[in-house]
C-alpha cells in the first residue's frame, strides 16, 4: 500500500498523505502533510480512529 510505505519512508506513525492517480493507472503521492490539519470530511472520526488501530 502507498500510504504506508510512504509513512514508514517518511519515519512518522500518522500523516495525511493525499495521493492521485495517473491516466496509466500508477499511484502517485501528491503532498504530504501534518495529519492535525487533515479533514474528516468523509468518514466518522470514530470509524477512522478504529481503522487506523487494525492495521498491521
């Protein structure tokens, strides 16, 4: 998965990562960021807190 080898790249547990997707079909990390400023505009803040402790 791109976002988590990019956090593990960048040394850091939680991050916002915004990421897009080119017309050949590759992933591309576009910026990353402080997660503090990230929104929460798509998911319950409660379902992504119980996400985010399953992985790994």
């Amino acid at each position: 998965m791109i976002v988590l080898s990019e956090s593990e790249r960048l040394g850091v547990p939680y991050i916002a990562i915004d990421i897009g997707q080119l017309e050949s079909g590759e992933w591309i990390v576009i910026e990353t960021a402080d997660a503090q400023f990230a929104g929460l505009s798509h998911i319950p803040p409660l379902e992504l807190w119980n996400k985010l402790k399953d992985i790994r």
